[in-house]
C-alpha cells in the first residue's frame, strides 16, 4: 500500500454519524496507551494524523481517516482506561460494539497489544468479541523495540502461547519508532482491501 494523501474526515460519537460512502474501512483496536496513534501514523508515514498524546484514554470518539480517497484507517478508542465513569465506559462499549456488528464496510480489525505485557483480560474479551463475529482480526505486537533483546524471545512466546488458545497463529511485532513490521502490516492491508 502506497499512501498518496490521508485525511481526518472525523470524529463520531453516534452510530448515526458514521460515513455513508461504503468506502472499505480497517479498524485499529487496543487498550489505552497501547501505541494505537503511533502504530497509525508510522503505517501512513504521517506525523500527527492520528493525535498522540501522553494521557491515556485520549480517544473518546471512532476517528475516521480517509486514506488515498479509496478507504478508511478507523481509530477506535483504546479500551480499559480506568480514569473515566463507569458510565462514560460503557458509552464508549455501546458505540465501539455498534460499529463492528453493524459495520458492512469494514473489511478487518488490528487488534493492538502492548508486547511488554502481552495479552491482558480487556485483550482477551476484545479477542472473543472479535471472533464471535467473523471479524478477521491481526494482532500487533508493539512497543517490540523498548524490549531487551534478551527478553524478546520469552516475551513474543508468551504471546504466542496465549494466543494460540484462541485459535490464532498469526501476529506481527512492531515498532512505531523502528518501523519493524511496517512492510507486513501495510501487505496484509492490501490483502484485505484486494488490492
């Protein structure tokens, strides 16, 4: 995938507002301070598109970007961020889960786990989410470079080991800073939009 122009287009807080175009759409998913916004703008090779900030839970709307006027990158708001209502969170559920059952466009989901961590409760319940409605789904192992070397391989197979209960053999590790991963993810895109 070659990025030409990427635009914010904008940010919903009700599945009314969601585009109407039926351009194809990928969505991003991860908890809060995840490396979501830094995952995007590295893919995009744009510095601030998608806004990183330094609080979590910064993303309280499904941001739409369109990219190269073909389709949409879809910022989700990153999930488990504890410092807001209860009733914010679950205003948040309601429009996320609105968007993935309902959404015809959207052709996929990359579901952004911090590699340091690996798979935490709020994963796992956005994994069988995921699952339990077809949605093909690629994992993103990020942060990968803030790893010492001698940790990656315990780390990256923990991962694979929890994830392998859920049926899935396929991630990336990747790194906004050091752009690994980078070419896999924008292929895989391009998979899924058949171009």
């Amino acid at each position: 995938m070659k990025t030409y122009h990427a635009e914010f287009v904008r940010a919903v807080h009700s599945p009314a507002d969601f585009p109407r175009d039926n351009l194809p759409q990928i969505a991003f998913a991860g908890r809060s301070n995840v490396g979501k916004s830094s995952m995007i703008n590295c893919l995009l090779a744009h510095k601030n598109i998608a806004r990183i900030s330094s609080h979590p839970g910064k993303t309280r709307t499904i941001n739409f970007l369109l990219i190269n006027r073909k389709f949409y990158f879809v910022d989700l708001p990153g999930y488990g961020y504890a410092k807001v209502s209860k009733a914010e969170r679950q205003q948040w559920k309601r429009l996320i889960e609105s968007y993935l059952i309902e959404n015809q466009n959207l052709k996929a989901l990359i579901h952004i786990i911090d590699s340091r961590i690996g798979l935490t409760e709020r994963d796992e319940e956005m994994l069988l989410f995921s699952q339990g409605i077809g949605l093909k789904t690629l994992i993103a192992a990020t942060k990968i470079d803030k790893l010492k070397q001698s940790d990656k391989v315990k780390q990256l197979r923990g991962i694979e080991s929890r994830l392998s209960e859920y049926s899935l053999t396929e991630y990336i590790p990747f790194s906004a800073r050091t752009k690994l991963g980078r070419n896999d993810f924008l292929r895989w895109i391009d998979d899924c939009l058949g171009s």
